[in-house]
C-alpha cells in the first residue's frame, strides 16, 4: 500500500498507477444495465431478438465482472482504508451479490431461453442494476471523497 503526501491511497492493482477496477467495472455494468432494457424489450415485443441479446449480455456482464471484481479484490485486500470504510464493505459485498444474482439469472436463461424472462429475468436484471446503482455510487465515493485509489497529480511550473 502507498500513499501520497496528500492523504490518498494508490490502488494496488494498477498499471502505471492507473487504477484497473475502475475502469473494468465500467464493461459489466453497461452490459447488465443493458441486459435489463432488453428484457424489458422482449417483455413488450416477445421477439427471440432481445432473448438472445439479454443472455449475451449476461453472460459477457458476468465474465467481465469476474475480472472487474478480482481487480477490485485486490485492492480491497491491500488498502487498509478501503476495509476501514462501510461504504467499502458495502461496495465489496454488494458487487459480490450482484455478481451471485447474475449467475443465477444466466444459468436460468441456459435452461429456457425465453419462459424464464417474465417475470423472474427481469426482477433479477433489475435487482443487479438497483444493487450496481448503490454499489457504483459507493465506489465513486470511495474514490472522490475518501481518495482510495487516487495518486497525486504533479504541477508542472513553467518559467
């Protein structure tokens, strides 16, 4: 764990001290939100279209958010602070609900395709983009506010 003179803790899984979790986690949250808007496509239309569209995404959401976690994982093993923090721990456990929730609803949809959508996919589609809605907002606090994952910025003076 490193931190900067101003108080901030540089993630530990990062390349070049840029912090990976942040910008893996964008990949499964835009598929699962999308995955939501095609259930509620196929809810309204019946068309196979959105099935197939809600279970690709699913399936590529939760691989993504596999990788997202473990970055993240790492990170929270490492900084102390992130541990420290109930919006840590709710970031943590959170995403790691949604990630269960979202295997749930794939190996439902490989049993049957379309039978399974209404309504059950779509309560599980909206529950993960509901828990991803809080979870997402705890990380940008954690990040913005509480400054975990963040590495001092250098001026540059000129003249």
């Amino acid at each position: 764990m490193r931190t900067n003179g101003l108080g901030r803790t540089e993630s530990a899984a990062a390349i070049a001290k840029h912090p990976l979790h942040p910008f893996l986690a964008a990949f499964p949250i835009t598929l699962l939100v999308s995955a939501f808007l095609t259930d509620v496509m196929f809810w309204r239309s019946g068309d196979m279209f959105w099935a197939r569209g809600s279970l690709w995404l699913i399936g590529v959401g939760l691989l993504t958010g596999v990788v997202a976690a473990m970055a993240g994982l790492v990170d929270f093993l490492a900084v102390r602070r992130a541990r420290a923090l109930a919006a840590g721990w709710v970031h943590f456990i959170g995403n790691d609900v949604a990630l269960v929730i979202t295997a749930w609803n794939f190996w439902q949809r490989t049993e049957d395709l379309t039978g399974v959508i209404v309504p059950t996919g779509l309560i599980l589609s909206g529950a993960v983009v509901l828990i991803l809605s809080v979870t997402g907002w705890l990380g940008g606090e954690l990040a913005f506010r509480h400054h975990i994952g963040m590495i001092e910025k250098k001026t540059i003076r000129s003249g």
